[in-house]
C-alpha cells in the first residue's frame, strides 16, 4: 500500500526507517553485514609492513635530497643541506634538512618509523605529516601530496622548482 509521494506504508506508519530512506548508502541492516563491513574497514586501515614503509620512506627523501640538493651554495646563498641516515646503516636517509638561509627557515623531513610517517617542516607550512597509500606520500588531514608542497614552498623562497 502507497501513502502521499508513493512511501510504502504498513500497520503502523512508514516501513522502515523514514530518514534514512533520505541516504544515499544504504547502512547494513543485519548483525552479520555490520560486522562485515566493520572488518573490511579495518582491514583497509591495517597500516603498511614495516619494511615496505621503510623502504619507500628512505625512497622518498632520496628523491627529495636529489630534488633539493642543486637550491645548496653557491647556487642560493645561504642554503645548506644536512642529512642523517639510520643508525648502523650507510645507505637510506632517515631525515634530510635544508636550511634556507638565516631569514627564510628551513625544510625537514625527517621519518618515524613507529607512526609510519613522515614528519615535514617548511617555512612556509610549518609542520606536516605525511602516510604512504601504497602510492603517494599524503597529507594526514587534507591528502595533499607531499610533492606538491615542496614544489610549491621552494617556488615561494627562490623562484625555481625543484624536479621531484
């Protein structure tokens, strides 16, 4: 039986829930689908292995020490590059800094292994953090890629883009 606007109607009302046939995703009626899809959630939440997050984080600050490494003097005065592998290791950085020079800050990107993030400082953003998707280095609140930002700050400081 239909009511007004063709709403199904039943002994006591509307079938069902009203509001949520204003949903655009239908929420999982059963105890047995609820539960299904709270494991799947978790399972795409399980966080990277260890070595994979290693091993692409240490390939992300090399990129970005290659990137930074032509902005060092004497081609910016000023500007100083640092860096700092893991200890007992002699490849693979575990932070790399450039400084910019006394009034314009510096860049840090330095990994935790334990959060399975990248800490990041620019001058211009102040501090960021940054998760691997499997694909790309995001931003933690807004996804931004990690590339971008660099590119864009350095832009701001010397007017040149770095290649990453």
């Amino acid at each position: 039986m239909t009511g007004p606007g063709g709403l199904l109607w039943g002994h006591s009302g509307f079938l069902g829930n009203p509001c949520r046939m204003l949903s655009t995703v239908a929420a999982p009626t059963s105890r047995k689908r609820r539960k299904k899809a709270q494991q799947a959630l978790e399972e795409e939440a399980q966080p990277t292995s260890v070595t994979n997050f290693t091993a692409e984080a240490e390939k992300l600050l090399s990129d970005i020490h290659g990137a930074l490494l032509p902005f060092e003097a004497p081609t910016h005065a000023g500007f100083k590059m640092t860096t700092k592998t893991r200890e007992g290791v002699t490849s693979g950085f575990e932070e790399v800094t450039l400084s910019c020079g006394k009034d314009q800050g510096m860049f840090s990107f330095k990994v935790d292994a334990v959060q399975q993030v990248i800490n990041a400082s620019t001058p211009i953003n102040g501090g960021l953090q940054y998760y691997f998707d499997g694909e790309a280095w995001l931003n933690v609140h807004d996804d931004h890629d990690i590339r971008g930002i660099i590119v864009r700050d350095m832009l701001k400081i010397t007017s040149s883009a770095p290649k990453l």
